[in-house]
C-alpha cells in the first residue's frame, strides 16, 4: 500500500498584481499570462504532494469568465484532487479583486495533470491522495472520471475501458 498523505498538505494560495506588462491593449490580463500563474500554483500543490520534481501533463478546458483588469489582484488556490500511480490531478480557482471598489470575483476554474518525475526524467510514484473535508471528497470521487475522459479525449484510452465513464458512451 502507499503512503497516504492529505490533500489539505498541498493547499497552496498565490497572489499576484496586474501591471501593465501583464496586459493585453484593452488593459486586461492576457490568457496566456493568466494559463502561466495557473501552471506555476498547481504545479506548487503537486510538488508538496508529491515531494518531487512534477511536469505538466494536461489541462482541462479553461474558460475566461471574467476579464481580469490592469490593477486588480488575482489570487489563486491550488490543491491536489487525487494522485494515480505517478499522476496527480490539482484544481485551481482563480479570483479577481479590485481592492479600491472592494470587488471580488471568481474568474477561472480548471483541472490540471502533473506527473511525478524522478531526476531522469522517468514517472515515480507517489503517495495517495487523502480527502477529509466534504469539498475534498466530492472533488476526489469525480477525479477518476474525468480521469478516464481525459485519457479517452487523447487517445490512450478506448471508451470501453472507461469503466466510469460507460453511460456516456454508446458502446
């Protein structure tokens, strides 16, 4: 059995401010800046998970909400879902706030994968997921489905093997 380690034990916060060079011409966090911040936090919670050197292996969809606006600060939340093998998935939240007009509101969500690498490179594994907050547990048992959908998305899952998913797919 592997080791066990709470999801809580990953949980990272990161705040950054918006400044011009963030920006795009109508004065608005660029997607691609904003993609950038998600991978650095999530990749942060896979690496405290997993005390080891992780690489991105996916991202789920990513939709923009809300335009984030030069001067607002973006607080991202980060925590591993559920680990595999050697994979974790990590979820993000992202929220805007603009401090003078005491606004604040959620912009993005998203699923990441990462995966545990050894200093060669080489997948390893790592220690399982533990859920205890209710929050936790409801994103942990969605964690194989969406699992399975991204494997089936590229390729390297056949939808009959996608025990979790079968109800989606007219097999």
């Amino acid at each position: 059995m592997r080791k066990q380690k709470p999801v809580s034990d990953s949980f990272v916060i990161m705040t950054e401010l918006v400044l011009p060079n963030d920006t795009n011409t109508l004065n608005n966090l660029m997607g691609g800046r904003m993609m950038h911040l998600m991978d650095i936090a999530a990749a942060i919670a896979a690496q405290k998970h997993s005390n080891r050197i992780v690489v991105t292996a996916s991202v789920d969809n990513v939709s923009f909400r809300d335009s984030i606006r030069l001067g607002n600060v973006v607080t991202l939340q980060a925590q591993v879902t559920r680990a595999f093998s050697s994979s974790m998935e990590v979820h993000i939240d992202v929220w805007a706030e603009d401090i003078p007009s005491g606004t604040k509101f959620k912009t993005n969500e998203a699923f990441f994968t990462f995966v545990a690498v050894d200093q060669a490179g080489r997948p390893i594994d790592v220690p399982e997921a533990l859920p205890t907050t209710d929050d936790e547990v409801r994103l942990f048992d969605g964690a194989l489905r969406r699992r399975q959908l991204r494997l089936v998305l590229a390729g390297r899952m056949k939808p009959e093997e996608a025990s979790e998913l079968k109800a989606l797919f007219a097999i």
